[in-house]
C-alpha cells in the first residue's frame, strides 16, 4: 500500500479524515505533487528537503489543524445545540452571538450560496458589512466565475461524501485587495442542504507569504548549494559518532567523489569512500562532531579502488547536530606542482646536456648560469663563471667585445645573432642572444648561446656546389631535348634548306605547274610559295634560342669564384634564369609576366651565381602554385633613395606561416623533403646574395601567396644599362 492510499483511506474514515497530511516523497513531478493534494494532503514535501524548513512546516499545519479542530468543535457544538434543543437557541443567542463576534475566524450561514448572516470577524475579512452581504450570493467575493464554481463543486463534493468540505480559495475584499482564504463549509442537515450551510474561513494571507517565503528561501539554499565549486557533504551520526550516515551531496561533491546521489544517501560514510578513516578524515568528523570545534584536514591523498586524489577538507558541526564537510580536489595542483617540478629537472638536465654554450645572463652581462659545455669549454669548475662578464671569459677583458649581440638584445630587448671570430682557438662563433619574456616590465635576464660554426662554415661550400647540382637536375628533364650536337646540325642544315628553297622557289616561280591545284605535302602551290618562306627562319630563330638556353646553363654551372669582379646586367640574369625553368614555368602557370625597368645601374659578382638564386626563387614560386590559374610575376626596380636594385619574385601560391618564415633561411629547412628537396636552397641562395652585400626577404601568410625580394647594391663606378 502506497502512500496515495494510505491518504484517500485515511480521508475516506470519518474518523481519521481531519488528520492533517504531509507527503514526503521523493516523487517531484508535478502529476505526482497534484494527485497528492487532491487526495486532501495539505502539503507535499519533496527529497532531499532541509529539516528546519520541514519543522516549520509542520509547526504551522498543527497550529492550522489546531484552529481548524476549535472552530469545528465550536461550530459542531452549536450546530448540535440547534439539533438537539432548538428551544434553548433563543436563550443562549446572546452568548452565541458572543462567541460568533469574538472568533478569530469568519463565521457564516448561508443558504443556497447566499449569506444570511456573516459576525464580526468575517465582516473585517471582506471589509463588508452584514447589511451589504445578507441575501447576495457568494459570487460577490471570487475574482471570477469558474473559481466560484470550482470552489462549489469541490465543497459540495467533500459535504456529500463525509458530511463537511474545505477548500483553499482567494476572497477579493471590498477594496479591491485579494486575501487568501481557507472556507470550511458543514450543512444543518445532512440530508437538506437547503437549510443552510455554516461556514468558517480563516485568514491565511500571511501563514501563505510565510510559507512561500520559506519555499523561496529552500529553493535559494539550494541553487547555492549545488552551485558551490566546493564539494559540500552533510552527515548524520549514528551510535553516539561511532559512524556518519549520507543526509545530502551538491553537484561538485557528486562531480568529485564520482558517484551518484542516490547511491550514497542513508549510507553509511566508510560504506561510500573506504579510505575515509586512512586518509584521517573519519577521526576529524568524531572530533569535530564531540567538540562542535570546526577543523581542517590539509591538502591530503585519498586512495581506494576507484579514487585516487588529493582533497582538502573543512569540517563544522551544524546546531541541528549534522556534520557538514567542505572539501576541494586538488589532484590537478598536485599534478601540475609535480610537472613543474620534473620539467625543472628535465629543463636542468637538457640545458647541461646541449652541446652549444649556453649562459643566462643579467642586464649588467653579467653570467647567472652556465652550461656544462660551457665550464668544459672553458676549462672551469662548475659554478665559477657566475657573476662575470662573458667577454672577461672569452677575452679577459671588461669592454665588450666587437659586434656582441648581448648589448644590443638588452638594448632593444630583441633577438639578435653574429658572427664572430675568436682568434686565441682560431674558431668561427655564432653568437645569439634573445631576452627570456616577462609579462610585465623589461626583460630582467637574457639567453646567450655561442655555437662553434668553424666546420659548418666549410660545409657551406660543399652545400653549395650541393644545391647547384640540385638545380641543374631539376633543369634536366626540362631541357633534355635541347643538347647542343643535334642543334649544331639543325643550324647548319638550315641554312642549306634557306638556300635550295629559295632557288627551288624562283624556278617554279619561272615554271609554275600546269595543274594549279596540285598539292605538294598537302599544300596547294600558292600557299608553298607564301608559307615556306616564313617557315625557315622560324626554325633557325628556334635553334638559336636552344643555343641560348644551353650557353644560360653553362654559365650558370660556373664555380670558379675567381670572378669576383665581373660586371652583372641584372635584366639579362632575370632573363636567362626564366629561359632556363621556362618549361617548368608553362606547366606551373598560364599567367607569368615578366616586368622589366629600363636603363638599370650594374652590379658587381660572379656570373651566373645571381642567375640561380632566381631560378631557385622561380622553382619555389611553380611548387607554391596549387594550379594553373595562379599567376607568378617577376619584376625588377631601382630604388635611388637607397641606390639598390631590387628583383621580385611574386606568386598567388599557397603561401607560408610564421613559424615557417623564421627558419626559411636556415639550412635544411624544407617541407618538400618527401619530393626530394633538400633545404639548402634558399639557404645558398641568401648566402649567395650576402656575397652580393645585398638582401633577401620574404613576405608571406598562408592563402595570400608569397614575395621574394633580392635588394642588390649598385656598382658605384657602372653605368646604366639598357
């Protein structure tokens, strides 16, 4: 039997049906709330609930029950006395009358639904008076018609199924103000309701604010208890403190104790997390729970089965005497504190394991670390570097030493890199140096790594010859067909065909052929006479410009860096890098422009060593194309503020990212490393225009393509050229 039926029988026993009924439940739908009211409980309590509020609550139904069980009695006993000795009715009006005007409720008798006569108290309630009321209906004091229908059918109902009915309902005052009511209603006689029905109605405006109020306030308890970032656990003691029972659980508990609410509640503490005594926890709740002292349990590791954390606890005891337990998850802390703690030892063994020196320094330049290679490279006990300048190390001396990147990184807070030669160990140093980040403020310490590049300096030659060889690969499947034997013959036998056709041409000129539509190889006689003409220099300017593409080729394969002081027309360099990648180019793009400024000044350097860094730059620009409608430009320009040529290499290709663009110049760098490129283009061809004391610079983001710029100096004693 559930608790449904325990009402309506309890309801249905006129013996047992003015027993006020609570429903504590943990069915919260609002289908379950209204069958329960409707079944005569006069509230409906759903889990988890705050027992101060569910006191209060039943404080004030008993003393509801309680003025309800006087006025029956009192209207029960009146009732009786008009039954039992109608006689004696007129003896006692006085009294009667008496007690009506000085109940604390409204009285009344009415019949078919209109007031005969209402006492004192009723006439405050309404704020009518008797004489306003007798013989109007009762519609006069509901806000509409169906809730006066509502409240006969309800009433009658109860009256015909056990003798007396109660409703909650609202009366509209003669002021126009709304009160809540509750109307009792029980007829003279059962079995005639037109005799008249006695009815009570109390007051209830303010018990209902109050109970709202309290409804409100559980409903803000609990928004704030399940919206805490701490998990929050109240208990229970059981057997004097022996153990702790699960009364209720926020949502970050349940999110940090990984469990769910009705798993835990009414269990027992040790039942739910078993760790509960080891970790020192249960020992603190006994404490806290004897002393109502509160205590804190520190940051401490919680271990079971399924947990393995590390929480903080802050235990009190409630007036009530439930125990309440506010902890916090530190496991991510922990964790975190942990990977500092083996990042520092892995940060300490890595920068003593680099082979490059490696210094901390302050904004004095005076060393705070240093590295293993360091000390070794030195010859120094660890530690007796610290406090001195790195050029007292390197040279002895406190004046910094020539083009150091340390001053000016502290200066302008920038990265910078030099290279430098130490003579006393005949080496080649690259000196870098870049300030460690601060949020706020000037950087306070600054990286300096020396790496000894003596080697990597005679490598760069071999890369060199390396990178050429690389490129004239690539040429060769474009250019395979153009050798110079077979243009040799194509040449001279040109000019044999130029000479037998013009003689073949002047005697059919003198004897044309009687059949004028005679074909020759499928041409009419006339069109020979007109087409063959043209047809032979065309092919001799063909085979010219294979002699050019193949003189291009040698030039370029040149080595000998005795030339240093040739004279270099930079138009004719861009023009022989296009002619030799011009197969590559028409099959990368069907939009190449070549722009070309006039009267150019000349530079000086080896010939042919510029014509590569293009045909590189040219090769980039058809790899960058993601197909055929992108377009590459080349565009030459004299800058006579600077006195510099600049060459620019543009193309709508895929473009690079930033991180990229910091290392494109470095060696071995590349992303075509799967199609066989190397990484040492781009990095011999900005050697090759340092050699030019000029510059190379890129200008790219991803989609928006890519600019190449060689910025050359001009030759101070050339002239201009056309």
């Amino acid at each position: 039997m559930d608790g449904y039926e325990v009402c309506q029988r309890l309801k249905s026993d006129k013996s047992t049906q003015h027993i006020p009924i609570i429903f504590l439940t943990s069915l919260e739908s609002e289908e379950d709330e209204t069958k329960g009211l409707k079944l005569g409980a006069v509230d409906y309590i759903t889990k988890p609930f705050n027992p101060a509020i569910m006191k209060q609550r039943i404080q004030t139904h008993l003393e509801l029950k309680q003025h309800r069980d006087q006025l029956q009695s009192l209207v029960d006993k009146k009732v009786l006395d008009l039954h039992v000795a109608s006689a004696e009715v007129a003896e006692k009006e006085t009294y009667l009358q008496s007690i009506l005007k000085s109940a604390p409720v409204g009285i009344g008798l009415i019949v078919d639904r209109k007031f005969l006569w209402v006492n004192q108290r009723m006439e405050e309630m309404v704020g009518h008076t008797s004489a306003e009321l007798e013989g109007k209906s009762a519609r006069m004091l509901y806000q509409s018609e169906e809730e006066y229908e509502r409240v006969g059918q309800e009433k009658y109902a109860q009256i015909h199924q056990s003798g007396t009915g109660s409703v909650d309902t609202r009366f509209v005052r003669k002021d126009g103000s709304i009160i809540d009511v509750f109307l009792s209603s029980t007829p003279l006689s059962a079995n005639d309701l037109s005799v008249g029905v006695i009815f009570t109605a109390l007051d209830v405006t303010e018990w209902i604010a109050s109970h709202k109020d309290l409804e409100e306030k559980e409903v803000l308890y609990r928004e704030l208890f399940n919206n805490m970032s701490s998990g929050v656990a109240v208990y229970s003691a059981v057997k004097n403190g022996q153990d702790f029972l699960f009364e209720d659980l926020n949502l970050s508990g349940l999110n940090i104790s990984q469990v769910e609410l009705q798993n835990v509640v009414g269990k027992k503490v040790s039942q739910v997390f078993p760790g509960v005594k080891s970790l020192g926890l249960f020992s603190v709740f006994q404490k806290v729970w004897k002393t109502g002292i509160p205590e804190s349990l520190p940051s401490s590791h919680y271990k079971d089965g399924i947990l393995d954390q590390w929480l903080e606890n802050y235990v009190y005891k409630l007036p009530s005497g439930q125990i309440v337990s506010i902890y916090d998850d530190h496991t991510e802390k922990k964790m975190n504190e942990e990977a500092i703690r083996k990042a520092k030892e892995e940060w300490e063994a890595t920068f003593d394991a680099m082979s490059d020196m490696v210094t901390i320094h302050d904004r004095d330049m005076r060393i705070v670390r240093a590295n293993k290679a360091t000390h070794e490279f030195f010859g120094a006990d660890y530690g007796q570097l610290n406090g001195k300048m790195c050029c007292e190390v390197f040279w002895g001396s406190s004046d910094t030493c020539p083009g150091c990147s340390l001053p000016k990184a502290i200066k302008d807070e920038k990265a910078h890199s030099e290279i430098l030669s130490y003579n006393v160990r005949a080496t080649t140093l690259l000196v870098t140096t870049a300030p460690i980040p601060k949020e706020n403020g000037q950087a306070e310490y600054f990286v300096h790594i020396t790496r000894d590049i003596t080697e990597q300096r005679q490598l760069e030659k071999e890369a060199s010859r390396a990178s050429r060889l690389a490129s004239l690969g690539e040429l060769a499947a474009g250019i395979a067909h153009e050798i110079n034997n077979p243009n040799a013959l194509i040449l001279y036998n040109s000019d044999i065909l130029d000479t037998v056709i013009k003689d073949l041409l002047l005697f059919l000129g003198e004897n044309p052929p009687v059949d004028s539509t005679r074909l020759f190889g499928g041409l009419p006689y006339r069109e020979i006479t007109q087409e063959i003409p043209k047809l032979l220099p065309t092919i001799y300017d063909s085979a010219q410009r294979i002699k050019s593409i193949v003189n291009d080729l040698r030039d370029f394969a040149r080595q000998d860096s005795s030339y240093t002081d040739e004279t270099i027309d930079v138009n004719q360099a861009v023009q022989a890098a296009v002619r030799l990648v011009n197969n590559t180019i028409k099959k990368a793009t069907d939009h190449f422009t070549l722009n070309l400024a006039e009267m150019l000044p000349v530079v000086t350097g080896v010939k042919g060593r510029l014509d590569q860094v293009i045909i590189n730059l040219l090769l980039n620009a058809c790899q960058a194309l993601e197909n055929r409608s992108k377009a590459i430009s080349v565009t030459t320009a004299y800058d006579a503020d600077t006195d510099q040529l600049h060459v620019m290499v543009t193309d709508e290709g895929i473009g690079m990212k930033a991180d990229v663009m910091e290392h494109i110049l470095e060696p071995f760098v590349t992303s075509k490393r799967e199609q066989g490129g190397t990484g040492l283009g781009l990095s011999v061809s900005a050697r090759i225009v340092k050699e030019y004391h000029g510059t190379l610079r890129f200008k790219s983001a991803p989609g928006e393509g890519t600019t190449a710029t060689i910025s050359l100096p001009v030759r101070k004693e050339g002239n201009r050229v056309n």
